[in-house]
C-alpha cells in the first residue's frame, strides 16, 4: 500500500476456501497498483490455513473471517462497513489485476459524475474473453441456461441477448448489470442505494445491486479499458442439466432467482 495523505480508494476481497488463488490476488494488488489504497478481506468459512496466510503474509490488510459460510452479500455489505474512501473496488479472490487496471477505472468513474458502478473486461487465465455484463433476467432465461431447453434455436437466440451477443466488447457502454466479481463503486451514490440485500444468500445479489443503483439514477458501466484477470469457476452450471439439477448451488440460484423475479414483478427496466 501507497504512503501519502490521501486515501484514494478501498479495495476489498472476498473469498472462499481458497488461499492459494487469495494469496495471487493479493500479490497482484500489491505488484500492480499504484494508487494509496487501504486493503480489506472478508472470507467466508475461514480456515486455519487462510487466517495463518494472512496474519503471517499479509499483516498490514484488514481481515474480518467468518466461521460459518456466510454468503456473498454478508462479505461485501462487511467489506463496504468497513472502507473508509471515497471508491470501493469489490473484488472476488480468484481476480487478478494488471498493470494500470485499477487506475483506469478509478479515473473513468471520478470523471463519469453520473456512474455509480462500473466493472472492468475479465479475461479467463488462458487469455480467452469472458462475458461479464449482461441484459437483466427474464423468468426464461433461467429456464433456459437450466434446461435442455437451451439448445432450441430460439432459445439461443435469448441466451445471445442476454450475454450481449450483439454488441462489441472492446467498447464502453452502459449495461443493466455487471458481474460481481469486479466492480468499482462511488462510496456517494452507494450511501443513496445501500448494501445488498440480505435476502439474497449468493446469487443474483449484484443484479439487484446494479438495478437498484439505475433506479437511484446512477448509471452502470462496463469500461474494457480495464482489463483483469478471473478464475470463473462456475459452480452451480458444472455436468449438464440432469447433474446440476443435484447441485446445492443449482438450487440457490434458482431460489434466488425467485426471490429477484417477485422482488421486481411487474416493473420495467429502469433505465
């Protein structure tokens, strides 16, 4: 971390059972960024190997474990209670930030007086593009990726709006929302919008967000100017339909997904 008067960003790391990818992401933030920031980690189900990693490797970063698995949105609405700047950078702990990535979005957003979020292009470690902003759900398109049903042609035709098929990757555009693995936010509209919902356990919680900051009048952006790395495991969708239908995290998706779909029954996009 930088040393001089100002802090000018918090950046905050949740994570799960996973301190060797923990321990990369860290090492990049402290390879690659240049700005004076403050570094938080909130880690869910915290084991012995992760709170020795970072009490030994990484004293200086504000650690706050939990002993049970807490959910996505208990680490993020800690992380947020926590940071003390102006920007908070949310980051999953299997991203891993370039050189500059960090201040490219902190510039775009002090300049964008208007955006409240906004998330960088994710690569997979390979190189090879990943989708990470989207058009909002339909009651369909969870139908859809969940289904054999997603291979009919129509169906792929909704699957391709929904992923932005569309549109050119390489440009900047605002977006109905963004992944929640890597997001910029403006502590001053985040005041306006609040922390995630608590009802949301994991799944579907930045959807919300990123709706909820629209309806507060602060535009989402996706900037692939910035460009980072993640390990996208994809938990829930592994082994085809007829496995995944087994999967616990299968079906808090689609409880979540339930819970978003009453939560916002009968309003339209809004932005």
């Amino acid at each position: 971390m930088k040393e001089n008067n100002k802090l000018q960003l918090s950046i905050a790391v949740t994570s799960y059972k996973n301190p060797e990818l923990l321990k990369l992401c860290l090492k990049s933030i402290q390879a690659n960024v240049s700005l004076n920031y403050e570094l938080i980690v909130c880690d869910s189900a915290t084991e012995e190997v992760t709170e020795m990693m970072m009490r030994e490797e990484f004293p200086q970063v504000k650690f706050f474990g939990f002993q049970k698995n807490v959910g996505f949105q208990v680490l993020v609405n800690k992380a947020i209670s926590v940071a003390r700047a102006n920007y908070i950078l949310l980051l999953n702990g299997d991203i891993l930030v370039r050189k500059n990535s960090v201040e490219k979005l902190l510039e775009f957003i002090q300049k964008e007086k208007k955006v409240g979020l906004v998330g960088p292009k994710l690569l997979n470690f390979n190189e090879k593009f990943q989708p990470s902003c989207f058009r909002f759900y339909r009651p369909l398109t969870i139908v859809y990726r969940r289904t054999i049903l997603g291979k009919l042609p129509w169906a792929k035709k909704h699957l391709n709006w929904f992923l932005m098929k569309d549109y050119d990757h390489k440009k900047t555009k605002e977006v109905d929302w963004i992944q929640g693995s890597a997001m910029l936010i403006r502590k001053e509209a985040l005041d306006k919008v609040g922390p995630m919902d608590k009802r949301f356990f994991m799944y579907m919680e930045d959807v919300d967000w990123c709706r909820r900051f629209w309806k507060k009048g602060f535009s989402v952006v996706y900037y692939p100017q910035s460009i980072m790395h993640h390990y996208h495991g994809q938990g829930s969708a592994r082994g085809g339909f007829f496995r995944s239908l087994f999967r616990k995290l299968t079906w808090i998706h689609i409880i979540s997904a339930v819970k978003y779909f009453w939560k916002y029954k009968g309003e339209k996009n809004p932005h």
